[in-house]
C-alpha cells in the first residue's frame, strides 16, 4: 500500500512540474523605452489641448475609466471624452512602480495638472493617481488597454438646501 502512495505522489509530482508554467520574461529595456515614449507623447497632447493625438496612445478598444464618469471604451469615444474636457495645463505623469507579464505591462503612478474649469477665474492645481494596463499589439506597438486614474482631492460638497 506505501508503495502504491509513493507511485501517486511521484506521478503526481511528475505531472505538476510538467504542467508548471515558464515564469514570463520581464520587460525588455526596448519595451520599456516604447512605453515611455507614447506615455511622453501623450503628455504633450493632453497639454496641448490635442484630444485626438492624446487618444491615440489608446488600443482601439482601450477603455478609461475617469472620475465622476461611466467607462469610455473605444478610441473613438475617449477622443469625444477628452475633446469635451476642460483644458488641462502642466500636466505631468510620474511612474512609480511597474510590473510586467508577457504582453501585458501595469504602471501605478501619480500625475499632477492644472484645470480651467467652465467659469473659474484661475485654474485649479490638482494631484492624483492611476494605474494604466498596456498591451503588446499584434503590431509589435504598445498601446494603453485600460486607464484607471482619479483625483486626490476630495469631493466637492453638496449644494445648499435651499
């Protein structure tokens, strides 16, 4: 009877070092320069007030996901989003931390800007946070799947009952 355990725990054994999966390889430097290069251009454009430009980072059905706002999913509905968003100067993106799989890359980060809202006499300095997901192409371009950011500041307060 051991022997017969011992035989299913080798077998056993056997079949789950077949079956483990090859870690991924990390993230080559010329991947990671690719990236870094359309996360650059995509700073430009936002700042430039470029909506189609600062979508084109985006997969074609790349989805955001913005604060106060249902997914935008598609590039040409994040192209709309960002037309009708209020301009956006000195805007800046900071990478903290990145991790990678295959054709999957995750960068957690910060960002910092300043909004023109409709009616404001000044603009208003906000920070805030995202996680963005890029994704290889079968082009071999890396392109953004999902953006998922939002503000550190607190919400506005309700209005006054009246």
């Amino acid at each position: 009877m051991n022997r017969l355990r011992l035989a299913a725990l080798g077998a056993t054994l056997v079949l789950a070092c077949q079956q483990t999966p090859v870690p991924p390889a990390g993230l080559s430097e010329t991947d990671k320069a690719a990236i870094m290069a359309q996360r650059a251009a995509y700073v430009q454009a936002v700042n430039a007030g470029d909506a189609a430009r600062a979508a084109n980072i985006f997969a074609l059905d790349g989805v955001a996901l913005m604060p106060n706002a249902p997914a935008i999913s598609g590039k040409a509905a994040i192209t709309k989003f960002y037309q009708a968003f209020p301009p956006i100067g000195d805007f800046k993106l900071y990478g903290e931390q990145i991790e990678a799989s295959g054709d999957l890359v995750v960068i957690r980060g910060s960002n910092a800007y300043n909004m023109m809202l409709p009616g404001a006499p000044t603009a208003v300095a906000d920070t805030g946070k995202f996680v963005e997901v890029w994704k290889k192409q079968a082009d071999g371009i890396w392109k953004l799947l999902w953006d998922i950011g939002n503000s550190d500041r607190a919400p506005a307060p309700p209005p006054a009952a009246k």
